[in-house]
C-alpha cells in the first residue's frame, strides 16, 4: 500500500468515528473554541503593542459599525508590524491615514458610461 493511501484510510477511519461518537464531536468542537480563543487573546495582544490608545479606541469604534472591515484592518495592521513597515506604537493620525488607504483599496470601483444618440 502506498503511503498517502494508509493516510487517507485513518483519516476517513477517525471521521467516521467521530460523526458516531458524540463525545469526540463535543471534544472537537472545544478544542477549536480554545484555538479560536487563544489566536483572539494573541491577536489582542498584539494590537495593544501596535496601537496607541487613541488608536485603539478608534479601531474599537470602527469594530462596532463594520466588523468584518475591523478584522481586515487588523490583520493587514500585524502584517506590516511584523515586515517591520509599521512605527510601532502607531499615532491616531497615522492610523486614520492607514485607513484611508484600506478603506480606498476595498471600496467597489463605479464606473458608468453615458452613450448619446
């Protein structure tokens, strides 16, 4: 038998043992919410490295109306941090200019055409 075969039969043999078992179902779903948890807690503690307490609040705020655009923020935020083309703690006047720039480059491109006969 060849080796990613042998994978392939344990990986299909532990699914079908957890969608029979319940409690290995329950233990699975407990430990991605611990995982989920812990990369939370990191990604916190990275953003109160990265921002100043000005920004924080604004990035809290922005949170509160667009969540999904405060994640996107977020990750692009440790990215540049850690490429090292981020000053670290971030000013509130830079962090609006940052965002200004996220906000530019997601915003939908419009553009219309007027035909005259």
């Amino acid at each position: 038998m060849d080796p990613e075969e042998i994978k392939q039969q344990k990986l299909a043999e532990m699914q079908q043992r957890v969608q029979n078992d319940p409690e290995a179902q329950a233990q699975m779903q407990q430990q991605l919410e611990e995982q989920r948890a812990q990369q939370e807690l990191q990604k916190q503690k990275l953003m109160r490295q990265i921002l100043s307490e000005e920004a924080r609040s604004r990035l809290a705020r922005i949170k509160m109306a667009k969540p999904q655009f405060a994640e996107q923020v977020e990750y692009q935020l440790i990215q540049l941090a850690q490429s090292g083309r981020l000053p670290i703690p971030l000013d509130d006047d830079r962090f609006r200019v940052i965002l200004d720039k996220i906000h530019e480059s997601t915003k939908p491109k419009r553009s219309f055409s007027i035909t005259r006969r």
